[in-house]
C-alpha cells in the first residue's frame, strides 16, 4: 500500500507542476516555461526525490549548464550533426565535473540547437521552470512525510 501512495503522490506532484508550467506558459504571461525535457525531470524529482541527481542544484545547474552550452554552439558554431554531437558531450562532461548531473538535463543542448534559441532561454524557460519545478517538488516531498 505504501508504494502504491508513493507512486500516486509522485504522479500527482509530477501532474501537477506540468500543470503549473505549462498553465503559466499558455494562460497567465508571455513567458515560456515549459520544454519537454523538464518531463523527465518530474520522474526524477517526485519519483526519486532522495537521488542525487534530483536534487535542487543537480536540476538547476544541470539545466542551465546544458542550455548554456546549446546557445554557445548556435551563437558561435552553428548547428551541424557534429556540433549536436559535440555539444551534447560537452555537456555531459560538464555536469559530471560540476557535479550537477541532471541526466534530462543531457536532451538541452540537442533542444537548444534544433529550435534554434537565444540567450533569453536560459531565464525562461530553464531557470524559472527548473526553480518552480524544485519549489513544488519540495512541496508535494514536505506534504508527502505528513501524509504517508
């Protein structure tokens, strides 16, 4: 009973910061805060909230070390199959060596390069939608201990 409350609040946690974001995104402003890889991020921060790689910083800082690294390559190399290979490695080297590995973080640099995105990405939607993603993950985790 309770791994099936575990999965059923991870689900609803999961449910409902997608919701928030991609509520924000069509209905309260013109900011965009949700990308496709921040789906997989919700496994790991309502699924997996005690794994290393959910934590705040590793989702944060991979985040945006990855998106950073995508814009370079648009800005300065241009977008090639070679350059989403190199950057999608570079990418993952730099999480690993700043210990911020977010492994859905490792899908930016292909999403930056193949839509195209400027700098204005890195605020939304990777840092805002990464810190409203850890704000209701540590939320639902918080109501979760008083619940289950």
């Amino acid at each position: 009973m309770n791994r099936l409350l575990l999965a059923l609040f991870s689900g609803l946690g999961a449910a409902l910061a997608i919701g928030v974001l991609s509520y924000s995104d069509a209905e309260v402003s013109s900011l965009a805060l949700l990308m496709a890889p921040f789906g997989a991020t919700t496994v790991l921060v309502f699924g997996l909230p005690e794994s290393p790689l959910a934590q705040p910083r590793n989702v944060i800082c991979g985040h945006l070390i990855t998106a950073f690294i995508g814009i370079v390559f648009v800005e300065l190399i241009g977008v090639t199959p070679l350059s989403l290979a190199l950057a999608t490695g570079l990418a993952v080297s730099a999480m690993l060596l700043t210990r911020t590995t977010h492994p859905p973080a490792g899908a930016n640099p292909l999403l930056v390069m193949l839509t195209g995105q400027s700098w204005n990405f890195l605020l939304t939607p990777v840092l805002l939608g990464t810190i409203i993603l850890v704000v209701i993950g540590k939320s639902m985790r918080e109501l979760q201990r008083r619940i289950i």
